[in-house]
C-alpha cells in the first residue's frame, strides 16, 4: 500500500489557500489483497518526535563504506520540488520529505532484520511499498533501488531466483544509500527553514 499517495491530497489542503491538516489514516482499501501489508520481522521503529528529523537510516552488515554524507542531487531535489503531488510547495515537500525520512528509517530497519531472518517476503514488500513513496515524489534513485530489491526478493521468495548473500548485502547496501540522500537533504532543508 502506497502510504504516501494515500494522504498527499489531505495533507495539502483545498484549492482555496485553506490550512492543510493531517487526515488519520485511511482504512486499507476494499480491494487491498490479503497480504499486502509486509510482515515486521522486528520490533518496530520508534517514532520520531514531532517536527524532529527522523533518526538517520540502520547500517546493514557489510555496509560500512556508504557516504553517509550523500544528499539528493540538485536535479533530483528539483525533480522532486516540481512533481505533480508536491507542484513547487516548499512547505508540503519537506512535510513529504519528513514522512518519507521517517518511513524509510523503519522499512529499512525492518529490510535488514528480516535478511538477517530470512524472511524474504517481508523484505519485497517492504521494497514494494519504498518504491510507490518514491516514485510519488518522482525520487527516481531510490524508486529505482527500491524496484531491485522487491523484484529480486520476490523472485528469491518464490523459489526461482536462489539466495545469494552478495547479491542481497549490494541490494540492501543501495537502497540505504538512497535513503540517506533522502533523510541528510530532508535535514539540510530543515536546518534552512
């Protein structure tokens, strides 16, 4: 389930300049499949605090040669700051932003216990639901990572692709990169305001 898409609409408020809410969320949708939720392999991230940064993105194993400085790219923030669901907002893209740091935190977090556990489903879905947040912004990089971890992991979890512990720390290991693009630009445009 795409969580982000569900509540741009609410998020941004009416047409007519009135304050934007956050909406509760939404029900799971009627013709959501049995399934679609991933299952947590671990305990869940806490939550950031209100208006604080989400904390920075869980190294997996192996994965100690990241830039953990990397922020999104000039076009990439661009590309992001002008899509369709954000239009140029500056406030409602560091919201999104926001979101999504957090969101990553706890799905990432969540992809690297259940590699540790094997559960590969688990971690597709995940991916799945990192790809369609993504792509909502127009993030290009991390929907593209997010996209090879599910497909790889949907093939390994069906049995026609077989496990492969460098395959999966090199996917893993570009999906935290791109979210650490992600959480150190939604940072540097916090520390902006």
């Amino acid at each position: 389930v795409n969580w982000l898409g569900c509540f741009a609409d609410s998020l941004r408020g009416d047409e007519l300049g009135t304050e934007a809410t956050a909406a509760p969320a939404p029900a799971p949708a009627a013709d959501a499949q049995k399934g679609d939720e991933p299952a947590m392999c671990g305990s869940p991230a806490p939550e950031a605090a209100a208006g604080s940064p989400a904390p920075a993105v869980p190294a997996p194993t192996g994965c100690d040669d990241i830039d953990e400085t990397a922020e999104l790219s000039v076009e990439e923030l661009e590309t992001c700051r002008s899509c369709e669901s954000i239009d140029n907002d500056e406030e409602f893209l560091l919201m999104i932003l926001e979101m999504l740091s957090t969101n990553l935190k706890e799905k990432l977090a969540n992809i690297q216990t259940c590699l540790e556990a094997g559960n590969y489903e688990a971690i597709w879905k995940d991916a799945h639901s990192i790809k369609g947040s993504a792509l909502q912004c127009s993030l290009s990089g991390l929907s593209n990572a997010a996209k090879a971890v599910e497909h790889h992991f949907k093939e390994v979890a069906g049995g026609s692709a077989s496990p492969d512990s460098q395959t999966h720390r090199d996917l893993v290991k570009e999906l935290r990169l791109q979210g650490i693009k992600v959480q150190n630009t939604t940072k540097h445009l916090q520390e902006a305001q």
